[in-house]
C-alpha cells in the first residue's frame, strides 16, 4: 500500500483491533493509538468498516505525514464529522480464592461490565491553511459484582452505573508551504510499533480497560503547543506542554486496579475497610501529585530524515513519568489492622487520618531520549527502536516504588499484503540500571526484561476476519492479550472473543488473571 510522497508503505489500522499489553519490560505497554493530526481528513470508508486513523500519525514517515497534513501549496476547504456507537460487553470467568485467606481480604471483581459509547469528531480545514478539530465521547457503564455476605445471610448482587463524558481533541491549526503551527489539545503520537510504544511518552493513558479501551480514547490529549516544520527531505517538530496530566488508573476498587489478590495483605485490608469512601478513594488518588502551576510543564523535539530507503527519527522529552511515586508509613498501615480499632469507630477514624496525611504522591521529571528506523525488504517491513529514561518509577511487589534510569530497545517486522491481511511482530529488551542499589522485586518487571509482542489481523472471507493483539513475556513469564473473530458489512462491525491472561504471579499476565474472559465490541459507524 504506498503513500504519496513516500516509498514506505503505511499501515492503516482497525479502530476496533488495538489491545493494550503491559507486560512490556518497564514501558506502559500502550497501543499506538493514531488519530488524525492538525490539516487532516481521513479518506472515506468505502467498506463502511471503522473510519480509518491517518497514516502513520506515529510519524515514522513524518515528512510524507506533513505533506499530507497541509504542507502543499493549494488545498480545498472540507468539513467532515465522524463517529461510531459501541456496545461492549465482557463476562469475567469465576475466580478461585487465594489460598488460606479470608474472604475479606478478596479484592474488588466485578464479573460482567458493559461499556456504551459514543464517540464523535469534527474537523474543518479552510483553504488558506486553517483547521479546527473537536472530539469527544459519552461513555456509560454497567457493572455486576457478586456480592460475599456474613455467614448464614443469602449472596446477593451489586449493580453499578457510571457516566461518564469526555473532551478528547480541541485545537486549532495553521499549515502553510513549509510550516504548521497547532494550538489547543491534541494527541501527539510518537514512536512505531503499536503495542510496546517505548517511544510514546507525550500523552498519558487510559489504564482502567487496557485491554478492551477503544482505541481513539486510550491516550489523553494534552494542552500543547506544536510546530512542525519541513526541510526537504528532513522535518522537525517542536512541542511545549505547559500542565501536566497524569495517567488515569484506579489504585484499588476494580478490576483493572492496581491492588488485585497477590497484593500485600495491609492493602487490602485497609482499603477494603475504606471501600469506595471519598477519603479511600483520594488516599492514592495520582491526582494528588499534581501541579495547577507551570512547575510541572514539559517540553519536546522530533526530527526526522531519510537515509536512503530508510526513515530515521529522533526523540527527546523533558517531562514526567506517568507512574506517580507514592510514600507510605508502612507502621501505621500496619497498625490500622489493630483489632482494638475496629470495636471503636472514632479511633479507627482519627489513625486512618493520620495515615493519610502520611502519603505522598509525586511525578518524577525525567529526560527521554529515543529514535526509531523503518525500512523495507520486499513485502516486509523492519523497524527498530531505542529509548532511555534518566528517572523511572517501577511499582515493586510490596506496592512501593522505586526510581531508576532505564533503558529499552525493540526490534520488528511486518508483513501487509492488504488492508484486510497484516502480521506485526517485534521483540524487545529492557534493562533496568542501577541507581543508589538494585531494585527490589517488582511488579511486571524485572532487572532484565525480555518480551514479545504481535498483531494479527487476517481476512478470511469478505466479511469475516480473525484479529489478535497481545504479547508473551519471557522474563518474567507471562501472557496478555486478546483474539477475536469480526464480522462486519457496511457499517456496522461485531467482534467476539477472549481475553488471554496468565503466568508468573507477578508477571502482568499473572497478576491480572482474573480478568480473564469473554467480550464482545458491537460498533456502528456514523
């Protein structure tokens, strides 16, 4: 599939295939999410099948992405809305205890969800080189919880609803022969592979449904400005982002939170004493670490050239870490499981505050340095990437943090015949690197962290095709992803599957097993 103005072919991606894999040694394991950038109208959908992203919004083959973008010298003015409806439903499969534990110290697990959403995006481009774009999304959800009542009471059942809308992208652009200059919020895409996305450290992520979050919502845009510019066959992209956003995850409460059954005893004891409380849920809030100043403002370049056949990109940020560093008195967690406090309902209430006002959450400003390399051989196409991060914060096995420089490269290939036929697979290594010691044990990682990942989207008739995203982590061991079959014509799409979770109790696969289950994305394209 070539591209005008670029012999590297770009791939176009499924709105409904992207999984996202955490099990990636130290990176956030987001998917690529690839939304169309300042000046761009996606071209229609003649299939009726999701609206597709624009090439490579990654930017791997950014000086054709520019020229795409509003870089050439006469353009017509265009209006377009786009959208989809999704009904998404999943059914976890029954759990097993943890051995030799009580049932009060079982976390949090809601057995069916329902995700509804609605997603729309406007953009308008003038003429003379102006555009504006809005996207957004109303999202609802159904939650059922089987619910473990007191010896000789009958079980009963949860039910949650939660609503919730969302402003994604609001920016305006101004594109001319060489220069565009976009202002407002935006997604801001780097890096390309889809799943490791090592390179990918503007936007924060969505982490409550990483495996099953549409793809245009799984990264938050941020209020930034960008200037692009072309220089023949090279580009540079200047970015400052005054206000930091941190990632959203629940720390403890849903299925996807960061305290699950292998979590330390206290934690679980404590916050499910606290259950969904205001003071238990802002205790960790990764709200709380954040700035209304520009004190925690970031700031970041890309440039981009051609060897040859070979498109070559270089990254630098100055910025945060999404995964806050947290401080925590582990004493006075500790003795808020006295049992003396539990018979007196003012004393448990005046040491669980005092244990607050001990916890701390901060972000870590950090330097991330990477490039990434694309080039063709036949039907193939290989990439490598590289990244380094001066400060990186890694959650350990005793749910405290630890920060240390970090460095991660991932090698790959892909195979595109058609739109409808794609295989993506890359290998990737992580070391973590000393810093005052040795890290503790971890959660997801270890010292040395080899994995794998693969994209799958094979058509087998005109309407049927199996889609696949996930990975295998070999140190540490373990498995997360998930394989479907979808069905679509003309614009309506329905995908059945499994979600895949297993390994090493504290490989991401293992530590999340009980999410494993069945889903089904049911999408109508406006």
């Amino acid at each position: 599939m070539p591209s005008s103005g670029s012999p590297m072919r770009k791939k176009v991606r499924s709105g409904g295939l992207v999984a996202l894999l955490m099990l990636v040694p130290g990176s956030g394991g987001a998917a690529q999410e690839v939304e169309p950038q300042a000046g761009e109208v996606a071209p229609p959908v003649p299939d009726g099948s999701e609206a597709p992203s624009s090439p490579d919004a990654s930017g791997d083959s950014f000086a054709s992405a520019l020229e795409e973008e509003g870089f050439a010298s006469e353009r017509q003015a265009s209006t377009e809305l786009l959208g989809w409806a999704r009904l998404a439903p999943t059914y976890g499969f029954p759990r097993s205890a943890p051995s030799g534990e009580p049932p009060g110290l079982r976390t949090p697990h809601d057995r069916w969800t329902e995700r509804s959403t609605l997603y729309l995006r406007f953009l308008h481009r003038r003429g003379d080189g102006w555009s504006f774009a809005a996207s957004g999304a109303l999202d609802h959800r159904v939650l059922w919880r089987p619910q473990t009542p007191p010896a000789g009471q009958e079980a009963g059942d949860s039910w949650r609803y939660q609503l919730e809308p969302r402003l994604q992208e609001f920016y305006l652009g101004l594109s001319g022969s060489s220069l565009s200059v976009t202002l407002g919020q935006q997604r801001i895409a780097w890096g390309r592979n889809e799943v490791l996305a090592i390179n990918d450290v503007v936007n924060p992520q969505d982490l409550r449904d990483p495996l099953l979050v549409p793809e245009e919502l799984r990264y938050k845009p941020v209020i930034a400005a960008r200037v692009d510019l072309l220089m023949g066959s090279s580009a540079l992209q200047l970015i400052a982002i005054p206000f930091f956003q941190p990632a959203t995850f629940d720390f403890y409460g849903s299925n996807w939170a960061l305290v699950q059954d292998a979590a330390p005893a206290a934690y679980r004891a404590v916050l499910g004493q606290a259950g969904d409380s205001p003071q238990g849920s802002a205790l960790f809030s990764p709200d709380r670490g954040v700035s209304a100043s520009l004190s925690q403002a970031a700031a970041g370049l890309r440039f981009s050239w051609r060897l040859g056949s070979v498109e070559l990109n270089h990254y630098y940020h100055l910025g945060f870490d999404f995964t806050p560093r947290w401080r925590v008195d582990e004493a006075q967690l500790v003795g808020l499981l006295d049992p003396a406090l539990q018979e007196d309902p003012a004393a448990r209430a005046l040491a669980f505050n005092r244990f607050a006002e001990s916890v701390s959450v901060s972000y870590q400003r950090r330097h991330h340095v990477g490039f990434s390399a694309v080039g063709e051989a036949g039907p193939f196409i290989l990439y490598g990437e590289g990244a380094y991060e001066s400060r990186k914060v890694f959650i350990t096995q005793a749910l405290s943090t630890a920060v240390h420089p970090f460095l991660t490269g991932l090698a790959g290939i892909e195979y595109q015949r058609d739109f409808d036929q794609v295989v993506d697979f890359a290998l990737s290594y992580g070391r973590i690197l000393p810093r005052n010691g040795e890290p503790p044990p971890l959660l997801w990682n270890e010292r040395d962290s080899l994995g794998a990942a693969l994209t799958v989207r094979w058509g087998l008739t005109e309407e049927f095709s199996l889609e696949g995203q996930g990975g295998v982590g070999f140190v540490p061991l373990g498995v997360s992803g998930r394989l479907g079959v979808r069905w679509k014509r003309e614009h309506l799409s329905c995908t059945a599957g499994a979600l895949l979770l297993a390994g090493e109790t504290f490989s991401y696969g293992g530590y999340y097993r009980a999410n494993q289950g069945l889903f089904l994305d049911l999408r109508y394209v406006l």
